[in-house]
C-alpha cells in the first residue's frame, strides 16, 4: 500500500475517531465503540466529500484492518467458561443460542429479508451483538448496507436491556444467579451486558458476565460451519493448494482458530490478553468505520422498518424464553 498525503489524513482521521469513541465507551459503557465508529461513518460518508484517493485507502481497513480484528478475537474465547457455568449451565445456553439463531434466520427469510441480513440478525442476536454481525458479515462477504441495519438494530435492543431487565428482575425477585444468567444469555453486547448487570448488582454482574463469554465461544464454531465447505471464488489460482483452500475457512477464520488454541493452550499474560483484546476491538471499529463511509442512508430507507419491527418482537420474546428455560433449569 503506497501511503499519500490523502491517504495518510484518512488513516489519521479515521484512527482519531474511533479513539473518541473509545473514549465515549469509557463513560457510557452502553454505547458500544464499533456502534460508534459505524455511526460517524455513516455521518462522514455522507455528508462529507472524501477525494478518490482518501477513499482508496477504506478497502485497507474495511477489509484487511477488519480479518485482523476478527482474527484477534480467537484471544477472547477461553474453555474456562464452560467450567465455571457446569454442564446444565451450558446446555441452556446452547440451546438458547441454537433457537435463536435458527428461528431469527428462517424467519427473516419468510418475511422477507434477505438472506444476508437475516444471517446478520441472526447471528447478532444469539452471539454477542456487533461483533458477531462484524465476523460473520466478513466471513460471508455480505452487503454493507445490511451490515449496518443489522449493526444498528442490534445496538439500540440491546441497549433497551439495560433500561427494561433490572426492573423486571427486582420485579419477579429473581437471585443473583438466575439474574445474571438471563443478562448474560439475553443482552447482546459485552458492554451492554457489563452495564444491565452492574444496576443490580455485582454478584449479578459475575454471573453475566460468565454467562456471555459462555456465549461468545460459540462465534468459533458458528464461524466453522458458514464457511467450511464453501466454494469461494479463486479463478485466478492456478495451484492444486488453491484450488482445495476454495472450500476451506478463509485465512483469518484459520488464524482466529488457530488463536483460539492458543489462548487456551498457551502461556498469555492477561496483560497480553487485555492488549491484544483492546486491538481487536479497534481494528474492528475502524473496519466498521470505513465500511459505513460507503453506505449511503437512502439505501437503508429502502430495507425499511420491518426488521426493525420484527427485531423488537424476536427481543422481547427470545428474552422470555431465556429466562424462562433458565429457571426451568434451576440456575
């Protein structure tokens, strides 16, 4: 990549903005700095003019800063959640998760979404928010535009948690645990979960947070299964290796694998850990940046308010069934 003047300010800009909102995140831990970095994009890329050789450089952190990112997040998912939630704890998530997805996906198709953003909500709901709309929009190479309704929706629900489950919870008298658990299987985004979680209180908050990196180690096989054994196009690779890679993960899903292995194998310090967790997210957030600068907001008029609508309705009822299946469990 051969860096110009105009280059240059789009990477220093695009770098600066996404520490603000880093910065933001640190006091309103709700408000997620990938949803933040997607907003101002959409803000830049539409009511700024960037010249063509600033936009030359997006594809640099829309694509190549973003595999990094999501390659990085391997670093996140460690076995010691499985232990410290038990059997019965992880089978409820599983099925959770499983439900979730299944149900969110086959009916955004019957309603009429595309397949693309029907993945995206999917996945955003039943894993862990923007980021899993981020990994599997990349690994499935889906549309921007979609990528950013989904994104958006998932944010501004699971935003609502934070205002609508402590109430509920104090209002049903439900136990740390039990509390805990439905943040953790409920909400989408860690902050969120941090945030809804620490308003009742901090055994609450411990047994969220478990719960939704429980969750999160489900993003490596989600991962696996959308892109094992589909056919990518590589026409261009003549090699016998090339031509067997086509139905193979892409690279990055290999190297977040790889990390995953690591992480849990491996001697990381948490300082490391912390470090090279904060990078992810960064690069993730200027992916989602420089993505959005190229989303136009007439385009997502044209996806319209039915996802919306149905993303209220899959929130409210996927979080009754949460609660519900984690107390029939004894959690």
């Amino acid at each position: 990549m051969r860096i110009n003047k105009h280059k240059f300010l789009y990477l220093v800009g695009t770098f600066s903005i996404v520490a603000l909102a880093f910065l933001i995140n640190r006091g309103v831990a709700s408000l997620s700095p990938l949803f933040l970095s997607l907003l101002a994009g959409l803000l830049v890329g539409n009511f700024f003019t960037l010249s063509p050789e600033a936009r030359a450089a997006i594809p640099y952190l829309s694509k190549t800063g973003m595999r990094i990112g999501i390659a990085l997040l391997g670093l996140q998912i460690t076995f010691q959640n499985f232990t410290d939630i038990g059997l019965k704890g992880f089978s409820v998530i599983l099925l959770v998760v499983v439900l979730t997805f299944t149900t969110t996906r086959f009916l955004g198709v019957r309603l009429g979404f595309t397949p693309g953003l029907s993945l995206l909500m999917a996945s955003g709901f039943s894993i862990c928010g923007a980021s899993a709309v981020a990994a599997v929009g990349e690994a499935k190479e889906s549309n921007k535009n979609d990528i950013a309704y989904a994104v958006g929706l998932v944010t501004l629900l699971g935003t609502l948690s934070i205002f609508v489950i402590p109430p509920i919870s104090k209002a049903l008298n439900l136990n740390s645990s039990t509390s805990g658990a439905w943040i953790g299987a409920a909400v989408h985004d860690i902050g969120q979960v941090i945030a809804t979680g620490s308003i009742i209180g901090p055994s609450t908050l411990k047994y969220a947070v478990i719960t939704k990196l429980a969750r999160v180690m489900l993003l490596a096989p989600l991962l696996i299964l959308l892109t094992l054994g589909e056919k990518r196009d590589l026409s261009k690779e003549r090699s016998q290796f090339k031509k067997i890679s086509r139905y193979l993960p892409p690279l990055f899903i290999n190297i977040f694998l790889a990390l995953v292995v690591l992480n849990n194998f491996g001697h990381l310090t948490l300082g490391l850990q912390s470090f090279l967790g904060n990078v992810s997210k960064f690069l993730l957030s200027a992916g989602l940046f420089s993505m959005a600068v190229g989303v136009r907001l007439n385009d997502l008029k044209r996806i319209g308010g039915k996802p919306l609508v149905f993303g209220l309705f899959s929130w409210i009822v996927f979080g009754a069934i949460s609660l519900t299946t984690i107390r029939i469990a004894g959690i």
